[in-house]
C-alpha cells in the first residue's frame, strides 16, 4: 500500500519526523548538561518537576481530556479556553499553600535547603505544561500532526537550551530549574501564538460566563479522569519522593537521570504513535464497536521494536553513561540496566492507553491507576524498607511497574475489542 494512500501511516511519518528532531535535541545537550551540573543539582530539578507534574493536573482538572472526544469545534475550544482559565485560579492557590504552609516540609522530605527558595517555580511551570497539553489535544483532534511535531520540538528545545543557557552563564545558583522553567515558558507562548493564529476565531467566539455550563457538561473529567491521572502522576513522582526519604538528592538525581533516559524517547516516540493511532481508533470505534485489529498490530510493532532495542543496548548502559555524561554518571547507566525490562513495557502500555478515553473507561482507567500507583508506593517503599540500598529499590519497583503496565495493556486490549467491563 502506498503511503499517499495510507493516512495513518503518513500522519505517523509526518509526527514521527517532529519527534525524531525532538528525541534527539535533548541527547544532544545532556553531555554538556551533565558537565555543568552535578547529580545533587539534578535531584533539586526531579523534586521541582514533581511538584509540577502533581500541580499540573490540579490545575486544569483534566477537562483538556475531553478536546478530542466532543463532537463540536466551538465545544472543544470551550473545554480549551476552560483548561487555561481554570488552571489560573488553582495554580495562584497552590502557589500560597507551597510558600506559606509546605515550604519547610517538603525542604526537610527531600533533604534539600534549597528546595523551600524555589518552590514558587512549580506553578508558573505547572501552568506552561497545561498550555502545552491543551495544545496538544486541540492538534489531535484537528489532525494539525505537522503544527504537533512542530510543537514537540520548539518543547524540548526549548528546555533544553535554557538549561544549557543558564549553566553556561550561571545567573543562578540553580540553573537547572530556572532553564527548565524558561524553556516551558518559551514553549507554552508559542502553543499560544500558532493556536491564535491557525484557530483563534473559535477561541475568541469563547464567553467566561458560559465556562460554568460547560464544566458542569463535563463534570466526567474532574470527577473520573483527574483523580485517576493525579494517581497515575503521584505514582510517577512517587519513586522521587521515596528515594529522597531513603537517600538523598544525589541518589535521586541518578536515578531521574537514568528514567530520563529512558522515558525521553519513551514518551517522545510514544506519545506521538498515541496520538496519531487514538484519532484513528476513534473513528474506527465509532464507526463498528471496536478496533481489535489495528490495536494488536500497533501493539506486536512496538513490542517487536522494544525488545530488539533492549537487547541491543542494555549490556553497555554504565559505559555509555559514563562516556555520554562524563565521569561519575556509571552510576545511573547501571540503574538503567536494572529498569530496562519494565520500561519496554511502558513503552507499549503508553502507545495504547487512549483506548480508555475512546471507550468511555474512565472509571475503569481510574483503578488502574490506582493500582499503578500503589504498586510504585509500595514497591519503593518495601525496597528501602528491606534492603536499604538502591540497587534492591530499583529491582522491586521495576518488579511493581512492569505489572502495572502489563495490567493496562491486557485491559486496553479488552476495550479495543468491544468489552464492556
């Protein structure tokens, strides 16, 4: 078949090409940044992320969730519009409760001064990220996979770049986090821009006082679908927060060093095979109650692609590591190794996990990430708790997500195939 003839295949060509540009521009700084920086400075910017990642969800409810899905364009850009709005009353809230009330906690929880002086950056960025994810959406349910691709890489470059900027010109004591909160700022001003300009007619049509209707519409998403991704979140910054009880920043900045690097061509690859294969699924779901078919072949390709890249790069992580980030970074390449299985995984569960929204699991897509936070939680915490040493944590949670995303995968099949529970 011809690709011309073939829109799945040339949309994912078209946002494969962004995603590409985007895996590989933060590779190519991470060099650098593992010079400029040491393992403790990374740890304080995995804190900070996680702090934003929680906030992030808080903030707009998760109603951009509902973008792709509703069937009129002035309805989605509501759901856009609403997001944004919203996410500004909440994010000005959590910026009082993080100075006022938390600052001191949370510095003692990490083991990190310096954490209490920079928690201020975790709304502003929290509130980039929703730009960012409202964008996203609106150019899924628009097929705009050139503006995505686009966005993708303007995102990572972006971030990438003011860190390197800020290590390089050391205007701050911690570069880290101030790159990465200039490179988000950059980002969500251009989601704004080309938004605007491609699409602003729908989003100006947009009244506040109609925003109250349209949550009350789509109530699901806040009542369903935001707890279920605020645990799925927490169960991604849960290993930050128990390795730092456990530890201390520098193990935590190993270890993020190691997921990331992992889950940046993870997510990256990933999360456009998602997008451009949930556009698909929908209509498809639409049109004949299932999409078993396409899903088990989406699905046998990625794991195919998974296990070859694992068996031929796990053996040489802690060289790798070492020559990639300089002398002293072994440590995160042999973590790597001991996640590798479980990120295979999550690199299939990731791709498919839009089969809950397509059909309408939100209930049943909360529980799993119930479970999938649990067995972070409970995995990292047993692991420090026995063996009171890295290398146990790292097995027992690999151990804990790998079921996890086992679990998602089995249930996504399920839905693609019509089921109903």
């Amino acid at each position: 078949m011809h690709i011309k003839g073939n829109a799945f295949v040339k949309n994912s060509l078209t946002l494969s090409g962004g995603v590409a540009v985007a895996q590989v521009l933060p590779f190519v700084f991470y060099p650098l940044l593992g010079r400029l920086f040491t393992a403790g400075e990374f740890g304080l910017l995995a804190a900070v992320t996680a702090i934003t990642s929680v906030l992030a969800v808080l903030g707009s409810c998760r109603y951009e969730a509902g973008i792709l899905v509703v069937r009129s364009k002035r309805e989605a850009a509501r759901l856009a519009v609403l997001s944004v709005v919203l996410s500004v009353s909440v994010l000005a809230v959590s910026w009082l409760v993080l100075q006022f009330a938390l600052a001191d906690p949370l510095s003692r929880w990490f083991k990190e001064p310096e954490l209490g002086r920079w928690l201020f950056v975790c709304p502003l960025a929290a509130f980039f990220v929703v730009i960012y994810n409202v964008y996203n959406e609106w150019c899924v349910r628009e097929g705009y996979f050139k503006a995505l691709g686009v966005n993708k890489i303007v995102n990572s470059g972006a971030i990438a770049l003011g860190k390197v900027l800020m290590g390089v010109l050391r205007w701050s004591s911690q570069g880290l986090v101030v790159g990465d909160l200039v490179g988000r700022g950059i980002s969500a001003l251009g989601c704004i821009v080309r938004a605007w300009l491609k699409d602003g007619v729908y989003f100006a049509s947009v009244r506040l006082r109609s925003l109250p209707k349209t949550a009350v519409r789509h109530k699901g998403y806040p009542l369903y679908t935001m707890p279920g991704q605020l645990l799925n979140t927490l169960g991604q910054a849960a290993p930050v927060l128990m390795i730092a009880y456990f530890f201390n920043s520098e193990e935590v900045g190993y270890f993020s060093m190691a997921m990331t690097l992992f889950s940046v061509p993870i997510n990256v690859v990933s999360s456009a095979i998602r997008d451009v294969y949930r556009r698909r699924a929908n209509d498809e779901y639409a049109r004949q109650g299932n999409c078993l078919k396409s899903f088990d072949r989406v699905m046998l390709l990625l794991a195919g692609a998974g296990v070859a890249a694992l068996l031929l790069a796990v053996w040489f992580l802690p060289a790798l590591m070492g020559l990639f980030m300089g002398a002293g970074w072994e440590t995160a390449g042999r973590y790597a190794q001991i996640l590798a299985p479980a990120m295979v995984v999550m690199f299939v569960s990731n791709s498919l996990t839009g089969l809950f929204f397509i059909a309408d699991k939100l209930r049943q897509f909360f529980w799993w990430q119930f479970y999938f936070t649990a067995a972070t939680l409970l995995s990292v915490w047993f692991g420090g708790m026995l063996f009171h040493s890295m290398e146990g944590v790292l097995i027992l949670f690999a151990v804990g997500r790998a079921t996890a995303y086992g679990a998602s995968i089995v249930m996504t099949r399920r839905y693609a195939a019509g089921a109903k529970v």
